[in-house]
C-alpha cells in the first residue's frame, strides 16, 4: 500500500483500570470511540493496545499507549517505525487544561506545553512536526491541585459536553485520514459550542 495512505492514531492516557474515565484518559475514550466506529477492536501489543482498521482505502492503526503518559514517546515511535507511518500522517489526541471543557483544537504541529505526554513524544522523535488534537477538561481547580484534577473524573454536568466533544472529535479524525489537515482543521476547531 502506497504509505501517504496509511495512519497512525494515537490516543494519550494511562492504561490501568483505576484512570478509565478520568480527564487525563480523554486520549484513550476518543480513540475508543474511534475503534467503535471503525468496527475494530484492540489486542496488546508492543508499548501498546493495538487495532487496524481499513477506511476508504486508508489503512489505520490505532494505539493506546501502555508506557504511561510520561513515557508515550516509546510508543509512538515504535509504531511508526514498525508501520512505516511518517509524521505528517500520525495524529495524537491528549487532554488540555488550558481549553474549555469539551472544546477541541486539531494543529499540524506545535510544542507539548506542560502536557507530559506530548513532551515525551516530541523529545523522542526529535521533532514537533506532527498533528494533534487536543480536548478541552477545563482547569477548574485550586491551586496545587492539578494532579488530583486530571486523574479525577468528569464532573456529571461536564459529561454531555465531553461525550459530544469524543463525536466531533471521531469525525474530525476521520476527516484528517480521508481529506488532510487542512480540512480537517477547518472542520474541528470551529464545531465548538456549549
């Protein structure tokens, strides 16, 4: 298969039972999410959870690290080079404090900010030339307090926001796989609204 149409998507979290669910793990509920609707399922792997997928003559992988968020970088990288997937045809989704619950926003590239997982990526790859969307879970915590906000769980009342967030999301990332970044893009950044 010609490689510009082949995808690596990868979902940030942590992958013992006791995160499920929690906002840190909004990475993994999307590509969950994404698996579902690819009618595929996941089997353990190398460094990760690992399902393929075909989608108008795209062919899919999907991971969900089990390195550990900090650690993520190894896990990228491995599939990468196992699939033959390059930068610019990879999609990492992670949470984001500094967006409002819900909200997502797809670049082509960019720096990790204080997201661990990301930092990770960037430092093993050597670069921070490759797409990601980020989902909003909001900062609504005390001082000091942001370790126990992101391994906690979605407010009820956040829940119908995140849950439609995950559906823009899936067809965002299915947008990127058939039609580019661009359009992509154009697509998720401006489906947003409470």
């Amino acid at each position: 298969m010609d490689d510009s149409r082949k995808f690596l998507i990868v979902g940030l979290g942590n992958a013992e039972d006791k995160y499920a669910g929690t906002r840190h793990n909004i990475g993994f509920e999307v590509v969950n999410a994404l698996a579902l609707k690819l009618d595929t399922k996941f089997d353990i792997g190398r460094h990760a959870y690992v399902a393929h997928a075909k989608y108008k003559g795209r062919a899919i992988t999907l991971i969900l690290p089990t390195t550990y968020m900090n650690l993520s970088g190894k896990a990228v990288k491995y599939w990468m080079t196992q699939e033959k997937i390059g930068p610019e045809s990879i999609m990492v989704v992670s949470d984001d404090l500094d967006l409002p619950v819900g909200q997502l926003k797809m670049k082509p590239k960019g720096g990790g900010g204080s997201h661990n997982g990301l930092g990770h990526i960037i430092e093993t790859l050597g670069h921070q030339n490759f797409p990601r969307l980020r989902v909003g879970i909001g900062k609504d915590f005390p001082q000091g307090y942001q370790v126990d906000f992101v391994l906690g769980k979605f407010y009820s009342e956040e829940r119908p926001l995140i849950d439609a967030a995950i559906e823009r999301a899936v067809a965002g990332l299915l947008t990127f796989i058939t039609m580019g970044i661009e359009k992509a893009m154009n697509e998720t950044n401006q489906t947003v609204g409470n």
